[in-house]
C-alpha cells in the first residue's frame, strides 16, 4: 500500500529538513507517493502573484493530507501567513501540539508531557482588523463563536480518551472576557462530565504561564482559544528544549497538515545545518493519524536511541553533526526497530 501524500518543502532550512524527514519515512517501510509543491511564500509571489496558489490548496483537497516545512511570514508587512490561509482555506480548526521530553537535552524540567490543543481559525486571528484614520486607532476584533470552540473542546476530549490522556484543562480570561472566554469555559465545563475517566479543571491564562514554568509536570492536555494557544504552545515547546524539537499538526473534519513549527531561519539556510527533529516528530504524528502505529513506533524509538546516545547532535543541541548525517543515523535506528 502507497499514501498519497502532499509534501510542501518550503523555504529557508524547509527544503533539507523535509528530505531528511522522507529519507527517516523510507526507513520505516511505509510507502509514499510524494506531490511535491515547493511554490509556497515568496516563491508563490514571483511564480503566481500569491503565496499561497489555489492549485496548492486544492492539491491538498484532494489528497486529504499534507506534510510541510516552515514557510518565511514577512513581519508587519507583505503577504498574509501562508500558513493561517492554510488553516482558514482547509478549516483546520485543531492545532495539536505536544511537548514531550527527550533524553539528553539540558532544560530546567524533566517528564514534561503536554498536549496542547490551540482552536486555529477564529478568535483574534481572524483578520478583522480596521484604522481609523482620524484618531489614529487600530481596532482588531477577536471572534469566538460557540460551534468553533465546541469543536475544538469536543476534539481534545475525545483525543483525551482515545489516546488514554488523563486530565484536561481548559485555559481562559472569563474573569476579563466574560462573553468570549465566558461561553468558552462554560462549554468546556459542560463538556467535562460526559469524561468521567478525565479529571478537569480550569486556568486563568497568565496564571497557566506561571504554573508552566513552575510546575509543568502537573499539566496534560491543555485546550485553548487561538491567541492563547499560540502563546502557550511556543511556551510548552521552550520547556522541552525548543521549536526545533517539537511536532505539530492542525487537523480538520476533512484534511491535516503536518508542519514543522519553528521558522524558516534563512540565515542558515543551505549550509547542512538545520536539525529536523520537528518535522521529523511531526511525521510521526501523521503515521499515527493514517493508522501506522508500528511505524510512527520505530520512529519514535529511533528519536529517543539518537538524542539518548547523544553522539549525532546537530548544532542547536551542541553537536556538529549536518542534517543529512543525522538523517542517516535516524533512519539505521528506526529501521532497526521495525
């Protein structure tokens, strides 16, 4: 059997970190049949006029499922984020992002296990933004709707009980925001009981920040509006060691893409440097989602063998072993646990 599968390299380092996670994916057996697109960003502007082609999106539609590299986001200007036109075009409305800890890398925490479930494709990303011109006001409007967070609440309980999770807490500013946080908590505080199995509780977000980077060992799968999670989830990942070492995935009724979620670092781009553990972990996300288990497994085994030796560490981990070497090594590892 061969998977389908839309493959968008990306710019910057996305390009060597997406063949070093095909070369690891070959490793485990399973067979691909790669669409490649490599005009995302900047490279979509030149080719289409836009970064984000409609042939792309639509290549996607049609095989249901994506792995993706990082993508450049001009700050303050230029063209939207190809990867929110992606979450809003497809209606990817579940961000999933686990922190799990790997041996041998030095962070203040050990054990961290957290799963963060981030609604993408409302709240203030939903780009409604205006100016007034006359006071010299900026006005964004952050939109919650009641079946985009019943979807998103709904979704981390029933991957809570489905992957054997044990506690789920809904994080918010209801004290605040007491119509958008408010109906937000109130739904996750119905939703709870049909969980018997599931203990649940709720945090104020700034207090969540805190009880993260005192006691994040406490915490496990934790669900949240879009800004919220986004902030929450580069926080997670900086408690296992980074962007660079962490999965992540957004996930619809209809399609997912699996993405590395660290940038495009440009200024290392093409020198051999880039560590692809990220969208290599995230790989290991989409096995599970196509039922490999036994594969997404190995790779998984393979990870935990490479960063326990400690011996093929790329450069961020203090290593100096290239992109492609770590590859190789990886895919020797896995491959012996198939």
């Amino acid at each position: 059997m061969s998977y389908r599968v839309a493959l968008l390299p990306g710019d910057g380092i996305g390009p060597e970190v997406t063949e070093a996670t095909v070369q690891v994916l070959a490793a485990t057996g399973i067979k691909f049949d790669w669409v490649r697109h490599a005009d995302l960003g900047a490279a979509g502007v030149d080719k289409y006029g836009v970064p984000l082609p409609e042939h792309v999106v639509q290549s996607i539609k049609d095989l249901g499922i994506a792995l993706k590299g990082p993508v450049t986001t001009p700050v303050g200007k230029g063209f939207k984020s190809v990867n929110v036109q992606l979450r809003q075009k497809l209606d990817l409305y579940a961000n999933v992002r686990p922190c799990k800890s790997l041996p041998g890398i030095k962070t203040p925490f050990e054990n961290v296990d957290l799963l963060i479930f981030r609604e993408n494709t409302e709240g203030l990303y939903s780009g409604l933004e205006s100016y007034d011109d006359r006071h010299d006001i900026a006005d964004s409007i952050a939109r919650i709707s009641k079946s985009g967070s019943q979807r998103i609440i709904d979704f981390c309980f029933d991957y809570a009980h489905t992957h054997g999770q044990k506690k789920v807490t809904v994080v918010h500013k209801a004290n605040i925001l007491k119509l958008t946080s408010g109906m937000f908590l109130k739904l996750a505080q119905e939703v709870a009981p049909k969980y018997p199995e599931i203990e649940f509780n709720d945090r104020i977000i700034d207090n969540m920040c805190m009880q993260l980077v005192i006691r994040p060992q406490e915490y496990n799968c934790i669900v949240t509006t879009n800004l919220f999670g986004d902030i929450l989830s580069d926080l997670a990942a900086g408690l296992v060691g980074g962007l660079g070492v962490v999965a992540g995935a957004n996930i619809g009724a209809k399609y997912a893409v699996f993405e590395a979620v660290h940038g495009s670092a440009p200024d290392i781009a093409g020198q051999n440097k880039a560590n692809p553990t990220a969208l290599i972990r995230s790989a290991e996300m989409m096995l599970r989602h196509l039922g490999e288990t036994k594969a997404a497994n190995a790779l998984h085994h393979g990870l935990v063998d490479i960063y326990t030796e400690g011996v093929h560490m790329t450069g961020d981990q203090g290593g100096t072993t290239g992109t492609d070497e770590f590859a190789r090594q990886l895919a020797t590892r896995v491959a012996s646990h198939i």
